[in-house]
C-alpha cells in the first residue's frame, strides 16, 4: 500500500498520508538563510503596545519576539540544504535558455483548462504580488548576455537581461549561497493592495472612514506617477489584475461601513487596519478553500484543503476549544502558531513552483454583458500595462469580470507559453522574453534542477526521458535540447512535462512545494493562529470571512452577475451564459 502514490488513494486513506508528507517536509525543507538576529535593531513590543493588535505596513511585529521575521526587505529562504543552492556558472547557459523558451515553450496551440475560468489565472498573480517581489536591477552593469541562433528574429544579439538585485547584507566568506531580499513582505497581509510602507498606504487612503480610494463606476484611480491603477503593488500590470485590485478595494470599504455601523465612535485609523486584517483574512480563505480546490479538482486535495482552514468539521473548534492544539481536526487557522524547523519567511523554491505563465492566453474576448454580438478580441499586448486601462473604455467592469468568467485560462504544460510573453515589450520600450528569462532566474538563484530538485524532496529522480514525461514527441524534443543529460533539465521544464496526477493543474513535485508553503503562510502567521479571536478581528470581522466566499464578493459589488453565477459553488469555475 505504500507504495501506492497518495493520489490513487481512497480520499481517507489518502490525506492522512499526504499530511505526512508534509509534516516530513517541514521538519526536512525548511532552512534559514539570515545571519544577523531577526530582532537587531527592533524596539521590544512593549514599546509599541499597539502593535499587537494590527499587521504593520511593512510586515514587521507579526513575531513579536523576533519583529524582523517576514518583513519586507528580509531575505527569502530556501526548501532545499544550502550547500545544494549555489548557482553554477559554468552551465548558468547550458543549455542556451532562449533554446529552451523557443523549443519547449513556445505556444503551438493554446491548450485550455475546462475546468477553470481566467479570474483563476489572474488569482494567482494578484497573490504572488502580495508574497514576494525581487526586483530587476536594470541599473547593474552586468547584465546577462544570452548568444542566439543566426536565425532568431530577437531585434539584437545576445540577448540581454537584468540581474537579480545582490543582497547588500550578504557576505561571500559566510560560506553560504547567494541570498536575496524578497521586496515585499512574507506574510498574506494583502500587501499588493496596502502597499509595503507607511508613505505608499496613506496615498491610497481617502481620510475617511477607514476607506481606500476608488472610483464611483468601481474602477481604480489613475496613478499621474506612472499611468496604472493607483494601488498598493503595479508590477507586470494588466487587465486582470485591475478587475481583481479593484474588487478587494471596494470589499475593504464595505467592511469598513460594516465596521463603523457597529461602532460608530471609531477613529478612522482604527476602522482602516480592522478592515484590512479581514480583508486580507478573507482572501487568505479564498485562496486556500476556493482557488486551490479549483486549479486541483482531486478530491483528496480539495478536503485537505478545507482541513487546512477549518479542520475536519468546520466548527468543531468553537464546540471543542481543546482542539485548537491540533490543527488536523480543528484546522490551522485558530491554532497556535509554530515555525517548526526554521524562522519563518518565503522561499527561492516557492518563488519557483509559482511561475505559472502558461495561464494566460494570448488573446480575449471582452464582450457586453447580455449583448455576445458587441465583443472586441483584445491581444496580451493590447490589455499589458498603460494599455490595460483602454479596455475599459470600451467595456466596464461588469462586462471584463463575466467575459473573464467565461474565458479559459492555459494549461500549465510544455508548449503552452503565451507567444506575446515571448516577445513583450514593456512600457519603458524593453524587450522581454519571459520563458527566457524564467530559465535564468532559477538558475541564477541556485534552484536546484528537475532531478535533484526531486531527490531533495525525497521524491525518486527520473532516470530517462520517457520516465519523465509520457508524451513520445516531448522525449524527443527534451533530449535533444538537453544533448541527453537528464539531469541537466531545468526545474520549469520538469514541472510542465511530467504526467500530471488525477484533477491536477499542475506538477506534484511543484505540489510538494505548495503543500509545505501553503500550511505554513498560515501557520507561522499570528494572525491567522494565536491572534485569529475577536478580541483582534472583532465578531463582525470573524463572522465577515466564514461567511464570505468570492462568489459573495463578486456579487456584492457587482449584483447583476448573479444570472452568470447561479448553481455555481466555485467562482473559479467557468460561469453560465446570460
């Protein structure tokens, strides 16, 4: 029986194991790359009382021991053992990264995901955004220099990428890999709407009520600063992320009016930092009983992620409060916290098994609500940065959120790589190819390729190509742009190319990542553990996120979709048409 993949299990056979498998992980995976104590140089919380009841902008006090931990500008982790985390320079272009975008990404024909619709997609990065961000050091000299084939059409040769911004912090006589600092904050505290400090939060509050600033027709203010939306974090923006920036920025101010009906001597600051600690609870939910069910409709995955959250029966904990001490049967969120093996922060790994691309399709269909005959097909390009806002001259938000929940996002497989990321050009003029540039970067950070990437895990490396994926023209072309080492093959060529388990979205290597990650962005969290009472959210704020789901979200702000919506549970799901 043990022998049995924990996925062919029956479902109550089947979890137990997989929380083995994570419990083994995160005494095996988790190692910390800081060097100076996470508390240098922090007043002690007694010095701050206030602290204690509100998450800081910059993620700072959420350890009330060590105030540092998790905040932005903290270095990022690692799930592997660091002397297996050193780039190696001598093969950092081996083999060429753009042969591998061209040969293995390149998009032939968009395969979509039945199962999903495009606000899935577009989830994702509206979270990766709240979580980490390295940044691009177009400043640097040294650049990296990527020689291309006489017959690349790429407008010059080599092609020339940016570097990972160096970890100033870090010294090379430690012995240790290369460290670098993750630009936001680790925790789920909704950052990408709040922004990662002080000046950058009080420019999008309106000095009333508790309430974040936003247009009467529901959209975002425009920014003069850089011509997007005026929000908390507007890297890579698009269209996408407009509908869903927007729509957590109106759910912050309706639970400020919620708030301020119950208590109406509250002071605005006071009604802002509760609204934002349920805001961001709220779609800490969302993503962990909602999303993640959605992208992995396997019915061992879908109850374990509702374990994650409530525990075995949803309010066992306020019939049994003893149960708070485990997580299993009372879920993680009201438990007491545990960083288990290492300070808490995000990790390269992560980072890694979260580049999900393949999602976006090249081309949308935005039409009128009601009206299929008034539709436009917009391009990725054409729905990419400053370009993002004209969308929605044409169409309002109504119409891009139900012509999104009828849209399909991609698979996440091999030749399934959006062509226009290949070839996009960013509002400054530059050029990027970004499958390229994904190659690179797990490469420059000392991410351990497909097969030691596995044997880290405890997972049994593939021995050929045909073991690693059971596609016979994607052996062929794997091997040749690999010259036959199978274990030169880059982690992101791994993910996409191995068998994918029943009701998977995506790779279970990657998920063995996901499932250590995903428990311990709410397990290390005050927050979501120690600190989940009313005393800290208030009964309003608690009851607020049992009850909501995204479907109520959406619906809230945008009542005239409830027809797309009808008999569907999951709002990720794709929606009816009206």
């Amino acid at each position: 029986m043990s022998r049995i993949p924990w996925w062919r299990l029956p479902t109550l056979l089947a979890v137990p194991k997989l929380i083995r498998i994570r419990n083994e992980l995160r005494k095996f995976n988790l190692f910390d790359t800081e060097d100076k104590p996470l508390d240098e140089g922090m007043d002690p919380i007694e010095k701050q009382p206030q602290l204690r009841f509100t998450r800081t902008c910059d993620g700072s006090y959420n350890d009330l021991k060590y105030p540092r931990m998790g905040s932005s500008s903290a270095r990022l982790g690692r799930n592997m053992p660091l002397q297996h985390c050193f780039p190696d320079p001598e093969k950092l272009m081996v083999p060429n990264p753009r042969t591998v975008s061209l040969e293995l990404f390149t998009r032939d024909q968009f395969q979509p995901v039945p199962f999903l619709n495009l606000l899935a997609a577009a989830w994702i990065q509206f979270q990766v955004h709240d979580w980490f961000a390295h940044g691009r050091d177009t400043a640097s000299p040294k650049w990296f220099e990527i020689a291309l084939q006489p017959d690349d059409t790429w407008p010059e040769n080599p092609m020339r990428i940016p570097p990972t911004p160096a970890d100033p912090t870090y010294d090379p006589a430690s012995g240790k890999p290369p460290t670098f600092i993750n630009q936001n904050s680790h925790w789920w505290d909704a950052s990408q709407i709040y922004g990662c400090d002080p000046e950058a939060t009080l420019r999008l509050r309106t000095g009333t009520d508790g309430k974040i600033k936003l247009q009467e027709d529901h959209q975002l203010f425009l920014d003069p600063e850089n011509g997007l939306d005026l929000t908390g974090f507007v890297d890579n923006w698009w269209t996408g992320l407009s509908l869903l920036h927007a729509l957590f920025t109106a759910e912050h101010n309706s639970i400020c009016d919620a708030l301020k009906k119950e208590n109406p001597g509250w002071s605005e600051e006071h009604l802002f930092v509760k609204a934002r600690l349920i805001n961001a609870a709220l779609m800490a939910k969302i993503h962990t009983v909602e999303w993640t069910p959605a992208i992995l409709p396997n019915p061992t995955t879908q109850l374990a992620m509702k374990v994650n959250w409530f525990g075995f029966t949803e309010r066992l904990q306020s019939v049994f409060p003893f149960l708070d001490d485990s997580e299993v049967f009372g879920g993680i969120v009201g438990s007491k916290h545990d960083h288990h093996s290492a300070p808490y922060s995000l990790t390269e790994e992560f980072v890694s098994v979260y580049r999900m691309h393949a999602l976006i399709p090249d081309d949308f269909q935005i039409q009128k609500l009601g009206n299929p005959e008034q539709s436009r097909t917009f391009t990725l390009q054409e729905v990419f940065g400053k370009a993002s806002r004209k969308v929605f001259e044409e169409f309002s938000m109504l119409d891009v959120f139900y012509s999104f929940g009828r849209m399909h996002p991609g698979m996440i497989r091999l030749h399934n790589f959006p062509r226009t990321l290949q070839n996009l050009v960013r509002d400054d003029g530059e050029r990027i190819d970004l499958a390229t540039v994904d190659i690179l970067r797990d490469r420059e950070r000392g991410v351990p390729r497909y097969n030691k990437f596995r044997e880290l895990l405890r997972m049994p490396p593939v021995k050929t190509f045909e073991e690693l994926t059971d596609n016979p023209a994607w052996v062929e072309q794997i091997r040749k742009v690999y010259n036959g080492n199978i274990d030169d093959v880059d982690l992101q060529v791994g993910l996409q190319a191995e068998p994918l388990p029943d009701g998977f979205g995506f790779s279970e290597t990657a998920f063995r990542i996901f499932v250590l990650m995903a428990s311990r962005r709410l397990k290390s969290d005050r927050f979501f553990t120690d600190d989940y009472t009313p005393e800290i959210y208030t009964k309003t704020g608690l009851k607020w996120i049992e009850k909501n789901t995204m479907k109520t979200v959406i619906l809230r702000h945008f009542p005239e979709l409830a027809p797309a919506l009808k008999s569907i549970d999951n709002a990720f799901n794709p929606w009816r048409e009206i």
